[in-house]
C-alpha cells in the first residue's frame, strides 16, 4: 500500500527522471510547451514516460493534481 503524499519529485523518481528541486527547475527550463500542446504529447517523453502520465490522469487519485502542477509549469515558461 503506497501511503506516500504524491510530489513532483515523486513523479520524476516514477518518470525515471533525476527528482531533486534544481533538477526538476531545469526540466521545466528546458522543456516548455506551446499552449496547444497536451502534457502527454509532448516528443520528450518516451512510450513508457507517456504511458505513465495518461495512467496518473486518467486515475484520477492524488497523483493527477500533481500532473496538473507539473502540465501547468511546462505551459507557462
């Protein structure tokens, strides 16, 4: 049973993504997205990435505010 609050960085870890805060402003630095472009579509991510995020959302759980948090920063660099 994962008893674990949902963060950004628990994502990233889930992404196979580096997790620390410096790591995750960089992400976001380096990967904005135009404003019609869905979080799930963007080419950075790979199958398994995409895969994992349409799962977090379609969920709808803890963890689809936190792909919110994170579709929400990407969109507005």
């Amino acid at each position: 049973m994962d008893i674990e609050t949902p963060t950004l960085s628990t994502l990233f870890d889930q992404l196979g993504l580096l997790s620390g805060q410096a790591d995750i402003d960089d992400f976001v630095r380096s990967h904005s997205l135009p404003d019609d472009l869905k979080l799930v579509d963007a080419e950075f991510w790979n199958e398994s990435q995409k895969a994992l995020l349409k799962e977090k959302l379609r969920g709808d759980d803890d963890w689809a505010p936190v792909v919110d948090e994170l579709n929400v920063l990407l969109h507005s660099e």
